[in-house]
C-alpha cells in the first residue's frame, strides 16, 4: 500500500489551504470512486483532504427562486428531497438512476461530478490510455469500444463520462459553484466537463486547488416538465449505454423551451444544442421531435462496435420529448 497523508478539513479554507500545501493532493467526499481507483493504483494521491465536515450537506431555497444543493449532499437526500423531486424530477430521476442504494447513500453532489469514466483501459495499468498516462496511447479505439463515445470524441481519447446526475444538470441549465486560491465562481454544468481533444487527462474545466461547493438550480427551469431516462445492460446497477434529459415548456401551443442533454454519448454530457434550436418555436409533434434530434445526431462519428448508441439515443430522446408534451398539455406524470 502507498502512503498518503490525511488532513480533514473544518471549513472550505482549511480544504483549500491544505490541498494547496500538499502536492498530488485530492478531495475526499464519500469516496465512491476515488477509493476504487486508489485500489487498482490509477490515482496515487500524496494526500487526502477530508471535506466531509464541511457545512456543505444542505438544499437551500434562494430568493431569487433557485435551488442550491450543497457538494456534500448525498445522492440519497438528492434525489428523495421534496422540493427537488416536485420543481426539477429530471434531476431525482437521473439520481435513483445511477448505482445502487448503498453508494447513494455514500456518494455525495460533488463526488458524483467528478467521478471519472469506466473505460477499462483507463482501469487497466496494463492497458495504454492517454486518460491515465498522457502519450501512451487509446487502447480502446482499436480494442473494445461498445461502450464508448459516439460524439465530440478525439483520436486521442474515446471515453464517455459515467454520470447520470450531471446530464440532468446540464439540461435544466444549472450551475457549479467553486472556490479555490483564486475565490469563487461559478461555470455552467453545460460547460464544467471537457471535451477530450488533445488533453484527456482533464476532464472538466475545474482549476487547481478548486474544491466544488455546491450546485444552484435555477428558476427559470422550476416546475417545467422534465425527465431523464436511461437505456443500460440490465435493470439494476449499470451505466448507461445511452440517457437523455429533457426539460420542456410549450406556449400557446408551440415549443417555447427546450433543453435537452445526453449522457453515455460523450467525453462529457452533450447538450443538444443544435436539436433545441430547431425544436423552439415547432408544434410539438413526433415529427418535430425525430427532425431535431436527427439533426442533432448527424454529428455522431460511430466506431466499429457502437453504432447502435446513435439510434438508441434518438429514440429515447423522442420518446422523452412525446412523454413530457403530454404531461405539458394534461397535467398528467410522464
């Protein structure tokens, strides 16, 4: 076993501090996947911060109508919360989505954004993955690929990001609060992950020493019918093969809002932004439906042994979106 050092933290300054005094040094929230990746020797950090006890357990209402969920939440409390479940279902459906119970109940708001993807060969020191050992090569775009990405992918990485929690944040237009030696800010969820490129050891846009606090919710996307679904090998614990997220509101009979996310397609999830455009401002039919998510999708470059993502997301997508019209125009749970 490697030696590590281990801080636990008292405040977001005391996380802060002590991560930037101690080089090679990682966040430990619940640990669902750090400790995994510990175990197989792919993440060997000098030390561990412990921001458990960080007062960063809560969802709070604001007065502007948003919904901050703090970074230490736990996936359980996510999802079940009433105010998440009545203003945002996308975001408890995509929760209760992903793993089992026992890591839902372990897995923290934070954690679940910064987890990193289950391509083997990333997991496989035996394996090359430029992810892992930048220059060392992408075993899996000549290997096995089924699973792996259809969009947005790079010669030098093919892997998908696992999340499903982070595909509804990226449709309902959320935002990821941060704090590091340089202060806070915020990035939209939409933007916080990265697409490979050239550099797929990083995996989204968080700077060094930025420790995630929170994620606001926010009002404009309140109350709007929305949803997640998620096509995966079986029932019960597994990633997605393909998930989409759909927020929605119809005006006067058209499409006056659309946001729509897929997971399991990219290095990060994919807003459709090609797709929403084309949905605002169209009745909403079937056919508008296949039409947006079509045009979307003509961007997808398959590989050998995935191409069925491409229309297993689509049809997943219009479903979704034929669901929620009803519910838009009834009243009735999609």
């Amino acid at each position: 076993m490697k030696e590590f050092a281990y801080v636990r933290a008292g405040s977001v300054e005391e996380a802060t501090s002590a991560y930037a005094s101690h080089p090679g040094a990682r966040y430990l929230g619940g640990g669902t996947n750090l400790v995994d990746l510990m175990k197989l020797g792919v993440e060997t950090p000098a030390a561990l911060i412990d921001v458990t006890r960080l007062p960063l357990d809560t969802v709070e209402e604001l007065p502007t109508g948003a919904l901050r969920v703090g970074a230490m939440v736990r996936n359980s409390d996510l999802a079940a919360h009433p105010l998440v479940r009545d203003r945002y279902p996308a975001l408890s459906q995509a929760v209760l989505a992903g793993a089992s119970g026992q890591l839902r109940n372990a897995a923290t708001t934070g954690g679940n954004l910064l987890q990193r993807t289950r391509c083997p060969y990333f997991q496989d020191l035996s394996k090359p993955c430029n992810k892992r050992e930048p220059g060392s090569g992408c075993g899996a775009r000549d290997g096995v690929h089924r699973d792996h990405a259809v969009l947005g992918h790079s010669e030098h990485c093919i892997a998908t990001h696992p999340s499903d929690m982070a595909v509804a944040l990226t449709a309902l237009d959320g935002r990821v609060e941060l704090v590091g030696p340089e202060g806070a800010r915020s990035v939209a969820a939409a933007d916080f992950h990265r697409l490979p490129g050239d550099r797929p050891e990083q995996d989204t846009e968080i700077r060094p020493g930025e420790l995630v606090t929170g994620v606001v919710l926010p009002a404009v996307t309140a109350g709007l019918p929305s949803a997640y679904r998620k096509a995966r090998d079986r029932a019960s614990y597994a990633f997605a093969l393909a998930s989409v997220a759909v927020v929605l509101r119809l005006e006067d009979g058209v499409i006056g809002h659309a946001g729509v996310a897929f997971g399991a397609l990219a290095h990060r999830p994919w807003r459709a932004r090609r797709a929403e455009e084309a949905l605002l401002g169209a009745a909403p039919t079937r056919a508008a439906f296949e039409h947006a998510v079509e045009f979307e999708l003509a961007a997808a470059q398959p590989l050998r042994d995935n191409a069925y993502k491409v229309p297993l997301a689509r049809n997943l997508a219009v479903d979704v979106l034929s669901r929620l019209t009803d519910t838009a125009l009834t009243g009735r749970a999609s």
